[in-house]
C-alpha cells in the first residue's frame, strides 16, 4: 500500500507495509500510481512496466526523465522500500494466542474533582456513580496484583488519575513508598506518573512528585478564555488564573522535560493551533491539545463539518512550529511525534495501548477495566484487585482487538501508527471495540501526515546543516 501527499512543498510517498518514506521529485510522484498495480500484479520486467508507462502517462516530462524514473522506483522496489507487501498479517494468529502479562496500571486514586470541566468523560470525576477515595489497603492490593501478573517483566508502569488525584494526596505518597518497598523484593522498577488539574498543587506536592514521578500531565486547554470555558470550578469561575503559574513553576522545575501540558479542544475552539501556540508562548515545550470526544448531542462535540477547518489547523500548526525550530523557538507537539527510523515492535503496531490486556485501571473499591474510559461500564468489569482477573472472555476479547480485527483499519495508511486506534471511542459510538471513532480516523490520519512532513523537513534541514 502507497500514501501519497504534498505538504511543506515536499512530494511525500509513504510506503505503508515498510515504513519507508520517500521526497521525491514531481515525475517520480505522478508515476508511482501507475507503477503500483503493475508491481503489484508481478510485473516488474523494467522495459515492460516503461512501456505501460509511456503509455498511460500524461507528463510534459520527456521519455527520457520517464524511464528514469521508472528505473529509480523499480530499484526501490527491488530493495524492499515501496509496494512491500504486508508483513504483519500472518503474525495475527500467534499475536492472538499469546500470553500477556499486565505491565500498567490505571489507579483512580479519587472518584472525584474539584473542577466541573463541561466535557469530562467521568461526569465530574464521579464515573456516573458514588463519590470516593481508594483507601491505602487497596491501593496496596493493587500494586500486589501488578508485581503478581507482571510475568517476568521488570519495568511497571503506575499512573494515578481520578477525578483528581491530589484529592488523595497522602494515598499516593503512601502507595509510591510501598511500590518503593516491593521493588528489590521482587526485581522489579516501577515508573509512577501523575495526572492533575493543578488546583491543589503547592511546593511540597510538587518536591515530592519530581522526586517520584516519571511524568506529570497538567490538565490546561489554552488560552484563558477557551480554558474556563469548559474547565471551571464548580461554582463557575475559571480555574486558569490559579493553575498557570503552578504548572510553568512545574516546567521549569523540570528542566522542560517529563511532563506534558495537556488540552482538549472543542467545537468552540476550532483555532485550537492558537492555544498550542498560546502555550508555548508561555514558556511550554511539551504540549499535548487534542480534539474532544462527545456525542452529537453535546454542543461542544467535533462535527464532521469541523475537519475541513480542524486539518488546515494541524497544517498551521506544522508551519509555524517549523519556522520557531529555525528560530531557535521549537517545542513537542505530542501528536506530531513519530518515529520512523525504528518505531515500536510488531505487537504494538498491531495492537495499541493494550488495554485489557496489558494496561488496567483499578476504581477506589479495587475492580479492575479495560482501561479508565471503560469505569462504570458494568459489562466491562474483569475482577478485583483481590480475586485478579474473574472475567477471562474479556480479556480474550481485547486481546482479539487489533488492525486486522477492524474493517475500516485494513484500507488506512495510518493504521501502523495508531494501531486501530482507541477501543473506548469506538465501543462508544458504534457498540464494538472493533469498530473506529470516524472523526477520529480523519484527524488522525492529518496529524501523522504533518508529523512525516516535520520529520522530512528536519532531515533536509540536518543535511543542510552538514553541508554547511
């Protein structure tokens, strides 16, 4: 499968299967859709595939520069870097049969907030149920479950969510000195993180956390106006003016690094690309701004008829985040990192986040999910923290989660780096894990485009820089 686009002034060709990118020129863009088919049905006699060439092609270019560029495709094709075939296909079945050990756990260390943010997935950090705190004693037996389903695995990973975690502030000081205490005992490392809406955060808090936390997420949607719109205080004011000069302290405290601001855009921010900048105008450099996931029924939801204006902000986006790395101003945009020199292994190109399988998230009472979005689905609950997994046709199900599983999923370039993509949206809209969030699909598919765009451009500009 071949992807082809024009972005940054670049003719960028991705072959699928492979990975590979390619810049080319404008003979070489116009005639790889012609080559394709013909490799692809197993012709690949050069003189042959010329000649079909010569013949559907409608280039001002001369027969010359045509058949060299014919040559230059097939020697691409010969070493593997377009028309590949796909190579992870027939690894579907072993992948489905494989053991999987849990390696993450989701800890809703509060089922609650202190925030009333309008487009919370977990109704005010309630998950549409009770209000509560997870006790020292279950946390505890949370993390005994983790070490005891881990495998052989060393590295754990632990994130402490809500609602809002600081609500619970000694439980997660107290679960981190445990997990601290399992460690040697059991050779295992655990990476905690947190997630917060800064309203609590103070010195102490955040003395503690850069000692103990491998990654901080910080709950900011941009610009104070788009910001408490959608995240105020219950009572209704906004929550900007309070967090802001927490969260910079927590940056620079940081060196810039092992943290993430991150927003959630919506229907009334389609100029999203000015809260990034916002952000990074503030002193920033890692900032994550993604699209909000609602129903239709929600004012503030993504409309279809949003993605024209949504793309051409993901390719403003890219623009100007080009010109402040010439400046000197650069920043990360969380959906606009791509690796494409190496990537993850086969498994997670297939699969995702694991959720269900190797990711779980564990309420205050101890019962473990797919995932957090899962929390308060009642037909989604695996077990406890005390009887470990009780529902193993879940699990089994999730584990059957993946790009070949997924209709829409086997057509898409993009299906290597979003591994089919979040089970939750999709069960939320169409009822089925195996099924994906559409809208989601296409500003998916935009974001990797413009993160290949930015790749090629900083490897031009590398080599410029060597030249010079």
């Amino acid at each position: 499968m071949i992807h082809q686009y024009t972005s940054g002034g670049y003719h960028i060709v991705l072959d699928v299967n492979s990975g590979s990118v390619h810049v080319v020129d404008d003979i070489v863009y116009q005639i790889i859709p012609l080559m394709e088919p013909l490799v692809n049905e197993g012709i690949k006699d050069p003189a042959t595939v010329k000649a079909a060439v010569l013949h559907l092609a409608k280039l001002s270019a001369s027969q010359e520069e045509i058949c060299e560029a014919v040559d230059e495709v097939l020697d691409l094709a010969a070493a593997g870097q377009l028309f590949t075939p796909d190579q992870y296909e027939n690894e579907i079945r072993a992948f489905q049969n494989r053991q999987t050990v849990v390696k993450a756990l989701c800890l809703h260390i509060a089922h609650d907030c202190n925030l009333a943010c309008r487009y919370c997935f977990a109704g005010e950090g309630e998950y549409h149920g009770d209000r509560a705190l997870m006790s020292l004693e279950t946390g505890k037996k949370a993390l005994d479950f983790l070490v005891k389903n881990s495998g052989d695995r060393v590295n754990l990973e632990v994130d402490f969510f809500g609602g809002e975690p600081l609500m619970n502030w000694e439980t997660v000081k107290g679960l981190v000195e445990y997990g601290r205490s399992l460690e040697q005992k059991h050779r295992k490392k655990f990476r905690f993180t947190l997630t917060t809406n800064g309203v609590l955060l103070n010195d102490q808090i955040l003395e503690f956390a850069n000692k103990e936390m491998a990654n901080i997420v910080l709950s900011i949607d941009g610009r104070k106006e788009v910001h408490d719109r959608m995240r105020p205080f219950r009572g209704g004011q906004g929550s900007y003016d309070l967090i802001l000069p927490k969260f910079q302290k927590v940056a620079e405290s940081r060196g810039q690094e092992r943290y993430y601001v991150r927003g959630t855009f919506t229907h009334y921010n389609l100029d999203f690309s000015r809260d990034v900048l916002h952000l990074a105008d503030l002193g920033f450099r890692q900032i994550s701004v993604e699209p909000v996931v609602a129903g239709p029924e929600d004012d503030y939801a993504i409309k279809e008829a949003d993605l024209p204006r949504l793309k051409e902000e993901y390719d403003r986006l890219a623009a100007e985040m080009l010109q402040r790395r010439k400046e000197g101003r650069g920043f990360r945009f969380f959906h606009f990192m791509i690796d494409l020199s190496g990537g993850p292994c086969v498994f997670k190109r297939l699969s995702g986040c694991g959720s269900g399988t190797e990711y779980l998230a564990v309420t205050p009472w101890g019962d473990l999910y797919p995932c957090h979005q899962f929390v308060g689905k009642e037909e989604f609950r695996m077990g406890n923290v005390e009887e470990g997994i009780l529902r193993e046709d879940i699990r089994d199900k999730f584990r059957g989660c993946h790009v070949y599983a997924k209709d829409k999923c086997r057509k898409c370039f993009a299906r290597f780096y979003c591994s089919g993509g979040c089970a939750a949206n999709a069960y939320n809209f169409h009822g089925d894990i195996n099924d994906a969030y559409d809208i989601g699909c296409e500003l998916e598919r935009k974001r990797v485009e413009c993160a290949i765009m930015l790749k090629v451009a900083e490897e031009f500009s590398d080599r410029k820089d060597e030249r010079a």
